[in-house]
C-alpha cells in the first residue's frame, strides 16, 4: 500500500460547501435556567447591556426533555468528545514517532 510512503492523495479540486447555517442550540428547562442565572450574574457585575441577551434567550426553544434524560445525553456527548480527543492525541503521537525514523 502507499501509506506511510510519503505519498499524499491528491487535493480534491471541489469548491467549498458552506455549512448550512445551524439552529439556535435546544436548551431544556435546567439549561435554560443556568442561563438565566449567568444572565443575573453578568447584570449584577453590571458590564454589559442584559437586555438584548435577555431577548435573545427567551427565543431559545425550551424542549419538553425530563432533565435526567438532558443529564444523560449531555454526558454521553461529553464522553464521545473526550474518546475521540483520546484517539486524535494517540494517532499523532505514533505519528510523530514514526517521523523519527525514516523508513
């Protein structure tokens, strides 16, 4: 095979697509909550207007979703996030090695 030949494949020659643009994020009732509560804080240390925050989250889509179920979900995320983190650092730390000795 040509891996690890220093062969590079060849830059696909298609434009960029643009990312279509995302949804406001979903928040549930315990999230929107401890936005509110930042929201409090940041207007008591009085540094910045509150009140187009204060719009801008009362838009958020509150979901119906039990906050044990939001909990779970988030710590699944966060753990996927954290595998993956693990695998990248891994591949470049072989990498890395492998670049030290040139075959």
């Amino acid at each position: 095979s040509l891996k690890g030949r220093g062969f590079q494949a060849p830059v696909a020659r298609t434009p960029r697509k643009r990312k279509p643009p995302s949804p406001p994020p979903v928040v549930n009732a315990w999230e929107a909550r401890r936005l509110e509560r930042a929201e409090k804080k940041k207007s008591r240390e009085g540094s910045y207007n509150g009140a187009s925050h204060k719009k801008h989250i009362e838009q958020l889509p509150v979901t119906e979703e039990s906050d044990e179920a939001w909990l779970n979900r988030r710590a699944e995320k966060n753990l996927l996030t954290d595998v993956n983190e693990l695998l990248a650092r891994a591949k470049a730390r072989r990498k890395a090695i492998a670049a030290m000795f040139p075959t």
